[in-house]
C-alpha cells in the first residue's frame, strides 16, 4: 500500500488518483471510505458528533484499508493524530507526505468551504497551526517527503514514482 499524507488541500486525493493510474493499482481515499460508512458527509458527521467519534470512525476505516497491500491511499488531513494509524500507516506500507506551506495551501483552498476545520474566522491562521502541529507527525509517519511547491499534479507523481523506483517498491517503468 502506497499511502498520501499532508495538510487539507496538499493534494492527496488528486495526486493519490493520478499516481494509482500511473501505477495501475486502484485508488481509495479514507474519507470517501468513511462517508460511506457514516451515510453523510464528514462535515456533517464532525458537527453533530465532534471530532473525537470522527477520530474513532477515522481509526477503524485506517486499520480495515491498510491492511491491504495492493492500491494507493489518500487519507484525510488529521489521520496522524492517532498513534495507532501512525503506526498502521507506517508499518504496512509506504508513506509519502506531501509537504506545502501553508500560505501555498490558503492559495489553493481559500474558497473551499467543504473542509470543516478551515471554516474559521482565520483560515490562513489555522492552516498555519495546523502545519506546526501536524508537520512533526507526518515526518515521524512518512517513509519518503515531497515538497509540493507549484509543480504540476504530472510532475508531482513523477517525483513520487521515481523515489519509489529508487527505493525498489515499484518497479523502473
């Protein structure tokens, strides 16, 4: 398992769909996973029930999808708050994180109001707590980082399959 992690709007899910194509493996993002368990949306979910059931809902869906050893996953933006997907993350697969500043971030979401943690009077002020909190856990999670900077979402995946070819987990294509 090929997993994506970083902040809301790295592009994880875009890059994740991208390179599961360029692989040939199939694609699931966590939260579409969890979505369909919960029969809502996750910012519906998180309002009326709180992040905490969230988190717990989030846990179990990490467990079920990791131990699945073929595809590529994308996962929600706080999946390593819990220790116990760090771990699951971490041991049963291959973790790339994608790095992007969070002034890059605001640039790109600041007109997306379907992610419940930026729907905040400051959402660049967040984003940035949300890197100086999250950074650590994705560099402690992650076997290979990725600076997203501007590239482009091809040239991207192509950053990313080539540390893949060179660490020996997909072959050269």
């Amino acid at each position: 398992m090929i997993t994506l992690i970083g902040l809301p709007g790295s592009g994880k899910s875009t890059v994740g769909r991208q390179l599961a194509r360029r692989l040939q493996l199939p694609f699931v993002d966590s939260d579409h996973v969890i979505e369909q368990q919960l029969g809502c949306s996750i910012r519906a979910y998180f309002e009326r029930e709180g992040e905490d059931a969230f988190r717990d809902v989030e846990e179990s869906v990490i467990d079920q999808l990791t131990q699945n050893q073929k595809g590529v996953l994308s996962t929600g933006g706080g999946v390593v708050l819990r220790a116990a997907n760090r771990q699951h993350l971490r041991e049963r697969g291959h973790v790339i994180y994608l790095n992007s500043s969070p002034d890059e971030l605001f640039r790109r979401l600041r007109h997306d109001v379907n992610r419940p943690l930026l729907q905040v009077a400051d959402p660049l002020g967040r984003l940035r707590n949300l890197h100086t909190l999250r950074n650590p856990l994705y560099r402690e999670t992650a076997h290979f980082i990725i600076e997203t900077g501007r590239p482009s979402v091809a040239t991207l995946v192509n950053m990313i399959v080539m540390q893949l070819e060179l660490a020996g987990i997909v072959p050269n294509t």
